[in-house]
C-alpha cells in the first residue's frame, strides 16, 4: 500500500531548459502583478552585474519538496548567489534528505491523513515524503554530530560538516544537492532556526544520548555574528527573498547589526521579495520593503515586492537572470573560507 502511494516523483524544474526573458520583457509593459515580476528579475539582474554586491538568498516555505531544488543548485553553481539564509526544513527535511538518495512525491490535498499516518507518510500540501527515511535522514545528522568535536557551532559550521558528509558517503546521490553544491562552492548557508527542522530531532538524539557535556550545540548568536560579518566584508548587498518569515528578517537586520557593532556600513542596495503575505495583518513575511528602510535595512531605488506563489514566480525569475547571463562575469566570494579564517 505504501509503495502504490509513494510512486509519482517531484520533479525538479531546470530553468536552463526554458527561457523567460521573452515573456518577462513583455510582462514589463503590462501591469499589476506581471509588471512587478519583471521589475524584480531586472533588479536581480542588476545585482548579479554589480560588481561590488554580494547577493544573499533567502529562502522560506516548502520550496525543495515542490521541486524548486534544481533551480537554487544552479544559482548557486553559476555564482548567482553568495550566501544563502534558510529555514531549516528546506536544507535539511527537503535538501540533505534528497542528497542521501530519497525522494518527494507527488500526493493529493484532499487525502485521507489518517491513512497516511498509518503508512507513515507525511504531507505538505500535495506532496508527500516517507517518515521512515525521514528518521533515518535524523539519526545521520546524529551521526555527524556525534563525529565533530563538541562545542558551539554556527549553523553554517554545522551545514559545511553535512556537506563533507556527503563528499565522502554520499557523491552519487548528492548530484544536485544545495547543501553539497555551497559545500564545494564555498557559499554559506545560515539557518537561524537550525533546530527547528529535521537537524532539530537529530541534535536532540545526540544530546540526549551523550549523557554528560561538552556536546554539540548550535550558536544561533555566532550565526547573526558570521552574516553580519558578510555584510562588513563588502560594499554593497542585495536581498532576493523568496517567502519572508525568519530568513527575511535575519538577512535584513545585519545592517543594524553592523552599526552596532560601530561599522559604518550602506543598507541593502538591492531587494526582491516574493510573497504570499499580506503588509495588512502586521506580520514580518507581508511587511513591505518601503518599512524596512525605516529601520535602516533596505535602500529605496532598487527594491521590489512581488505578490504571487513562489513555484509561479522563482523559475521565471531564476530563468530570466540565467539567461541574461550577468553571472558568467562574476567570481565566487567563497565566503565560508573568509568566515572560517576569522574564528
């Protein structure tokens, strides 16, 4: 019964298959939405031809396990992204679990949960993944911890460990991992809330069994210390934030962090964000950019928000800003090299 249920596999969309500039530069001379959309791939663009800007995704939602895995992977292949902030089911949950060779699979909105529960299937939405290999995807994220020496980690120390993981068990099925491509890349990805995904049930197994300390733990405050660090190291930074949430306001408040720290450094020259969220219940993943620059965060000039489903909108942006091909003049930043250096 499981197997008949778990058959239809996610597909990964691949925007080099497809080019979108055509529709996108018609879509500029249109009107709501459609114009929206084109102004912030041409921003997105114009941050990937900035020489001096560094370019940090955000990523919020169930991105990965509706098949948007391939379009970040070549983003992050191509350098048309420098650092990358997370929620931590995206990397973990979606990523890290498909590099160790399982899969997401197309499901039904309308079915009956409480047979797949007994089958111990989960849904998001209407996609489905197998909890057995799931808690299997937990114990490994035990097992690098249980491996590293104990202490205090970044999160981005703890997704470079995953990485090398796979490097060494795992080459073959991690293909088109995020996680393995920052990994070799030298591109950071920070999850503030680490524990709040798959890694979360892994780290609780490894504390707990570890009776006695030192442990493994993350630093979430070494995570904030780590980006605001990114930020300092460069001129100028654009936002491209797909879903809002904590990955949004982590990335934005590294200018004020800055400043805290008595640097003097320019707020977010560039911001993208596409969202679902409404600027009218008070809620940070709706609030406007046009706020944020009160708060000192995100420059006015080159910032856009654009309302529509992020499985909608991000291959047609993604594809657009590969095919204008701005990324072929860009060199990596390699920033987890720079952040390892500065411990």
């Amino acid at each position: 019964m499981k197997r008949k249920i778990l058959k239809d596999k996610v597909e990964h969309i691949d925007i080099k298959k497809f080019n979108s500039i055509s529709i996108l530069e018609q879509y500029d001379k249109t009107a709501f939405q459609a114009k929206n959309l084109a102004r912030a791939a041409q921003i997105y663009n114009n941050m990937l031809e900035d020489s001096k800007c560094a370019v940090i995704l955000c990523l919020a939602g169930s991105l990965f396990s509706a098949g948007m895995k391939r379009i970040v992977h070549d983003m992050v292949e191509n350098n048309m992204v420098d650092a990358i902030v997370s929620t931590g089911a995206i990397m973990v949950d979606q990523d890290f679990f498909e590099a160790l060779g399982f899969r997401h699979y197309r499901g039904n909105p309308h079915a009956d949960d409480s047979v797949l529960q007994k089958h111990a299937i989960d849904r998001i939405y209407d996609t489905y993944i197998d909890e057995d290999e799931l808690r299997v995807c937990d114990m490994t994220i035990k097992e690098i911890a249980d491996r590293m020496q104990p202490g205090a980690y970044s999160s981005r120390e703890f997704i470079v460990e995953m990485g090398r993981y796979l490097d060494k068990k795992a080459k073959k099925t991690a293909r088109g991992s995020v996680v393995y491509a920052a990994y070799k890349k030298g591109v950071p990805i920070f999850v503030p809330a680490f524990s709040d995904s798959s890694a979360g049930f892994g780290l609780v197994y490894h504390q707990w069994a570890r009776k006695e300390s030192p442990r493994v733990s993350i630093d979430s405050v070494k995570d904030f210390l780590e980006l605001t660090k990114v930020k300092i190291s460069t001129k100028d930074t654009g936002l491209l934030m797909i879903g809002g949430g904590v990955p949004k306001n982590f990335a934005q408040d590294i200018t004020v962090s800055a400043e805290i720290l008595g640097k003097k450094v320019h707020m977010h020259k560039y911001a993208v964000q596409i969202t679902v969220a409404d600027e009218r219940d008070g809620g940070l993943s709706g609030s406007t950019l046009k706020e944020a620059h009160s708060w000192g965060k995100v420059d006015l000039g080159s910032e856009q928000l654009v309302f529509g489903e992020a499985t909608i909108l991000l291959p047609l942006l993604a594809s657009y800003a590969y095919h204008k091909k701005a990324w072929k003049e860009r060199s990596p930043r390699a920033y987890n090299t720079m952040l390892d250096e500065r411990k």
